[in-house]
C-alpha cells in the first residue's frame, strides 16, 4: 500500500536532500550527486545497482557526466513505499564521504 502524504512528508524529514519529484503521477524520491567524472558516475551507478539487486528493488538510475541521479519508488504500487526511503537511505551511505561526493 503506497505511504500517505503525512507519511511521505514525515519520512522525507529524515531525508532532507532528496525530493518527492512526479512523473505519469507517479511520485518518486529523487536525488542527484555530483561527482568528478563520467567513470565515476558509472562506479556510483554500479554500486547503487548492486544493492538494488539484493533487495530486489530497482530504481532509475541516469548516469551524465559528473552526475549521477537516482529516483526511488515502488513500481507494483505506484507510489512510495517505507521501503523507498530505506534505499534512499542506503544510497546516501553508499555515496559518502561527502568530500567526495558532492549534493548537485
């Protein structure tokens, strides 16, 4: 069952960089992260996909040049999930230190 707005809105307080974004009405949770090239970007992208793998749960995931943007949700709902902010969590600590790895 997809999370209600309240709960949206009280778990994204424990998120504070990253956005409910929504596209086809879909809401997602979104972040960018800027890093120092396009070789890096693919190994933040490689990494994100390696947990996705384990929790079989997979976002989108859009490499560029110095970037790397990830959105969460939950496809068989339509809409976030607990489970959304948890990944969304997980992607913040994979994507540290923040000396590296800049917000953007």
């Amino acid at each position: 069952m997809p999370l209600t707005d309240a709960e949206i809105e009280a778990l994204s307080a424990q998120l504070p960089e990253w956005t409910v974004t929504s596209q086809d009405a879909v809401p997602r949770l979104t972040r960018s992260f800027r890093v120092p090239d396009f070789a890096t970007a693919l190994q933040c992208a490689n990494r994100i996909g390696a947990i996705a793998e384990e929790t079989n749960h997979h976002p989108l995931i859009v490499i560029e040049w110095g970037r790397v943007t990830v959105s969460w949700w939950t496809h068989t709902i339509g809409g976030l999930h607990r489970n959304d902010f948890i990944m969304a969590a997980r992607t913040d600590s994979l994507m540290m230190p923040p000396a590296r790895f800049q917000q953007g």
